[in-house]
C-alpha cells in the first residue's frame, strides 16, 4: 500500500548546492530524495551511495537461464534417443551455447523488468509530491535538480530554510 | 567535449524531431520503393518456388546467407559502441551510441529474415522452434544451425531491451514538451519515468549488469554465425581462425556502417557540436585497427592452406584470386575469371587497400572521405560474406561435384530490398525518437555549479 506524501520539495539550478541540501539533510536523519536530469555521482555521494538490489534478480534469472540451457537439450536427448558414431548422447560442450545464450536472455531481460519494477516499488516506500504544481514541473528532465523531504510539519521552516540558503529557485510543503 | 547547457542538449537533440525537410521525404520514398522492391521479388519467389533463386547443387547457400553474415556483421557494431566502449568508458561513445543501437536493432531484425527466406517455405519457420510436436520429435541441438537460431534470436531480445531501457529516460523528456496524441503516447513508453534517484539507482546497476551481459553476447553471436561454416568438412570453411575472423569483420563493417548513417544524420540535422570530428576521428581509428586484423586474417588464410599441406584446401585459396585449379596460367583458361574473382579482388580492394588512407591524420579528420571509404568497406565487407559463403561451395573434394553460381534476379530484388527496410527503418526512427541520448550526453558535459556560475 502506497504512503501519502508529507513533506517540503525544491527545485535547484546547481548540482552541488542540491548536494549540499541533501547531504545535510541525510546527516539530520531526514528521510531525502532527490531528482535530476541525469544520474551525478555528487547526488549519489550524498545520499550515502545507496545500493540496488537489482543484481541478485540477474543472478537469480541468469542461473536459470543456465540450468535450462543445458537441462532442456539434455532432456530431448534422453527423451529421443538419436546415436551418432560413438558421439555421447548428452553432449554437455554443444549445449554450453544454449547454456550461455538463455543465461544472457533471461539475465538481460529479467535485469530490465527489474529496472523499472524495482524503482516503483521504492517509488511506493518513498512516495513523491502529488500536487499539480510537483507534477506539472517537467525541468527536472531538462536542467533543475530536486531535493524532496518526506518530514514532519514542524520541520518544515527548518528545511525550508536550508533549501533557500541554498539557492532553491522554488519551494513548496504539501501536508 | 562540447560546452553546451543542459537546456541546450534537450534544445538541440529534441528539436531533431520537429517537421522534416522535403528531402527527408524524398529519400523515405527512395527507401520504400527499395523495399518494396523486395517485397515483390520475394512475393515471386514464393509463387514460383526456390528455383527462381541461382541456389542449386552444389551451391545450396547463396546470396540468402551472404546477406545474412553482412547483416548480422552490421549488427556489432551498436553493441560494441554502446556495450564494450560503455564498459571501457570511451568518452566518444556518448553522441552516437543511440544512433548506432538502433542500427544494431534493425541490422538484426533484416539478419533474421535470411535463413528464413532461404528454406524457401518461410510458412514452416516454427519449425525451427524446439516445441513439443505430435511426433515427439526434438531439434538437433548438437547442429550448429541451431545454436544460430539461440544466438541470433538471444542477439536481437538483448539488442531491443537494451536499446529500448536506454530511450526511456529520453522518451520521458520527450514526453514533458509534447502534447496531445504524442504525450500519451510518449507517457505510456517512458512507464512512469519521473528522474528521481529510486529510478536512477537501479537504472545506473541494470544498465551496467546489460552491458555486462551484451560485450560477451557480441562475440559469441558471431563466433557462433562463423561455426556454421568452420563446423563442416568443406575446404575454405573447415578452420580454427573463423570466429576470430568474422568478430573482426563484423566490428570493421558495422564500424564503417555508423560512420555512413551518422555523417549525413549530423549534416541533417545539424549535430556537429555533438557528434564532433573527434568522434569520427575515433571511430576511424577503430575500423583502421580492424581492418588490419582482417587483412592479416586474408593473409594466414593463405598461409594455412598453404603450410597444411592438404591439396583440397590449397586449391580453393588458388581459385578464389586466379581460378580454376590446376591452370598454372591463370586468367587464359575460359571461364576461370568468374563472380568469385571479382569478389575476391573486390573483398581485398575495399577491405585492406581503401582504409589505408585512414593512417593519415587529414583523412580522418575529412568527413566527406571517412564517408566515402565507409561505403567502399561496406562493398567489400558484403563481398566478403560472398567469397566464404559461396566460392568454398563451387569447389569442394570431387571435381565430378564443382559447380558455378550465379545469383537471379529474385535474389537482386530480395537484396536490395534489405537495405530497403534497414534504412526505412532507421530513417523512420530518426523521425520518432531521439537520434542522441539526451541524458547520456549530459553525464558527458559538466554540471551547473554555483561556484563556476559565480567565478562567470
């Protein structure tokens, strides 16, 4: 079940103002995210180098992929029992192809649905603004960073503030 | 690197959209008529059957599956742009990595219609598919034919997921300047995209983890294409350097592929500040160090036909340049200089000899020239193909079994339809999508920051 939003956002010109916002922020225990244009290793820094969990998703998907590119072939061959020469019915070295090539799909397209799946879900735990004046703003795909704080309305002055020293060319509270 | 704001970059690569010129109408016109061109020939061939094509004993691969190897070859290059130079953090490889994914997308797409068109009775390709049927009957997954199918099919799911998690940052960009039909439109292909950081982490994780799993799928697809040949007995075909061989090819055509589609897109559309003569220069380079692995590769070609000591190999390395074997005097004996000579002298002249300009710094520096080699490579790089695929085939162990090819028009008309739909194609994807990968440019550029802006 999604959360509703409680909190102050900003929108900034600069990258390393927004990081300075956000790092203080993080530091005084506030709940913190931040949007951008393009991913910046500045806003990362500052929010601690969060980790994805996407990677054990891959894993997962990629040893299937591998135990079903050698188990499958290995499967018709007993099933259907074709002798050739002397040749080995299960030819474990021709079925490292299928091996390696379903690692790959179901990896590659496991690691994509993961991609978007997993970045809604944390969408969900920490949800965004809902107002028209958050959701019309579209320069966040173009040049503005933004910082939204998910806090009590008793640290909104507070937060505010910080996001003005800063440089905040706007800033709103939804509550 | 260009200077440009970020504002700019959406500006500029954005504004790529806006109504066409007259020209670019023209050639869609020019495009479509090729492929319909093709549509028909295959139409006709169809009705009439195999036959119609130049494909008989004891040459049952043609021009079907030249095209196929040049098409999948063309394919390599946008992976190896966005996938191995993205792994090795090539800084050049930003402005034109979207343009050349999209040519590997729609290399493979008309790669896959060959073997296809080529078993003749295309309605029974499901056959293909290792599906429980009513007669319990498996596929060979010991044939090489079918670890293709695997490879190429794994190839292109990989080439469009890749491609197409790329766009959707920009497709979200796009979707908050459209309006009306294209921002639902735009809406629905970004799936929610709002650029904030729970997106970008794992965006960041999952397109590393896909280029991750793309640089070893570019090689294997390819090694994979060359065992088709290097797996049977037949001289020519029958050897170790293959995959390789045809990696290097691959890498040296679709090379010059993105230099011949991205030098006119950036004279269109104006993207010099992007796509920079250092970009050029880069990829000259690339297709410069190839082409010397694939002429070295035409040289020990020779050599171990030469040094095997086996006479079958070393006859077909004597008729591809001069003929029929066992004339000592080349080019008297009738009929010695055929399609398969000017193919190889072709494949030696585009391949090895037109690139040698590229050692000069002015050349690589020359738009115009890097065009026009470009071509030239992509001439012999299909010439190429023609010379594995169909000369080894014209003369194999038992003279009684030598045979001629000569392609029909059908298989002209299929041809030149498939360059046709790769161009239609991607002449309608410049038109739809962002030609240049507005956020990956931007993680190019340097960022707005307050204390540059106040030292300004």
């Amino acid at each position: 079940m999604s959360k509703t939003f409680n909190g102050v956002w900003g929108t900034f010109p600069y990258v390393d103002e927004a990081a300075t916002v956000v790092e203080t922020l993080r530091k005084q225990g506030k709940d913190v995210s931040v949007l951008s244009p393009c991913p910046r290793h500045e806003l990362m820094a500052a929010l601690g180098h969060p980790q994805s969990k996407l990677p054990f998703i891959t894993l997962f998907f990629g040893a299937c992929g591998i135990f079903f590119g050698y188990g499958y072939p290995s499967w018709t061959a007993m099933d259907w029992v074709l002798p050739v020469s002397q040749k080995p019915i299960v030819g474990i070295p021709s079925f490292t192809i299928f091996g390696f090539e379903l690692m790959v799909l179901l990896g590659g397209v496991s690691t994509a649905i993961g991609i978007f799946l997993l970045g809604h879900l944390d969408l969900l735990r920490k949800p965004m603004p809902r107002s028209e004046q958050f959701r019309g703003y579209t320069k966040f795909s173009v040049d503005r960073f933004g910082v939204v704080v998910r806090c009590p309305a008793g640290d909104a002055d507070a937060v505010e503030r910080l996001m003005r020293q800063h440089s905040a060319e706007e800033v709103a509270r939804e509550f | 690197m260009s200077t440009a704001s970020y504002a700019q970059v959406n500006e500029d690569v954005l504004s790529t959209l806006v109504r066409p010129r007259p020209a670019y109408f023209l050639l869609l016109i020019g495009f479509v008529a090729a492929f319909g061109l093709g549509i028909l020939s295959l139409a006709i061939q169809i009705d009439v059957g195999l036959g119609l094509s130049g494909i008989n004993h004891p040459i049952g691969w043609g021009v079907y599956i030249t095209n196929f190897v040049f098409w999948i070859g063309i394919g390599h290059a946008g992976t190896l742009i966005s996938a191995v130079f993205f792994l090795t953090r090539a800084p050049w490889r930003a402005p034109v990595y979207r343009a050349a994914e999209a040519m590997t997308v729609f290399a493979v797409m008309t790669a896959g219609l060959f073997p296809l068109l080529h078993t003749g009775r295309v309605w029974y390709t499901y056959w293909l598919i290792p599906y429980p049927n009513q007669r319990m009957l498996w596929v060979n997954f010991k044939s090489p034919l079918l670890w293709d199918v695997f490879a190429v099919s794994t190839y292109l799911t990989i080439s469009v997921t890749f491609f197409m998690v790329g766009l959707v940052p920009d497709l979200a960009a796009m979707r908050d300047r459209a309006t009306g039909l294209r921002k639902l439109m735009y809406s629905s292909l970004s799936i929610g995209w709002n650029n904030s950081y729970q997106q970008w982490l794992h965006y960041m994780r999952g397109y590393l983890l896909l280029a991750a799993f793309a640089t070893p799928l570019v090689f294997s697809v390819h090694s994979i294409v060359s065992w088709d040949f290097a797996m049977s007995l037949i001289p020519g075909w029958h050897t170790t350097i293959f995959a390789p061989y045809f990696v290097a090819g691959a890498i040296f055509s679709g090379l010059a592929m993105v230099l011949t589609i991205v030098i006119p897109l950036r004279t269109v559309f104006n993207l010099h500040h992007y796509i920079t003569n250092h970009v050029l220069q880069s990829m000259a380079r690339v297709i410069l160090f190839t082409s010397i692995i694939v002429g070295y590769a035409y040289g020990v070609e020779f050599f171990i036909a030469y040094y095997s000591g086996n006479p079958f190999e070393r006859g077909i390395f004597y008729f591809r340049p001069f003929g029929e074997i066992g004339d000592m005097s080349p080019f008297k004996a009738q009929g010695t200089i055929g399609f398969a000579q000017i193919a190889f002298f072709t494949m030696v002249f585009c391949n090895v000899v037109a690139p040698l300009p590229l050692w000069r710094w002015k050349i690589r520096n020359n738009a115009i020239a890097l065009f026009f080699i470009s071509i030239l490579i992509n001439i012999g790089m299909w010439f190429e193909r023609f010379n594995i695929v169909v000369s080894s085939l014209q003369r194999d162990f038992i003279p009684f079994n030598w045979g001629t090819y000569t392609p029909g028009i059908v298989e002209f008309g299929i041809t030149v339809g498939s360059f046709g739909f790769f161009f239609t194609l991607f002449i309608l994807f410049t038109r739809a999508m962002p030609s240049l990968a507005v956020a990956e440019v931007k993680e190019s550029l340097a960022p707005p920051l307050k204390h540059a802006a106040e030292h300004h």
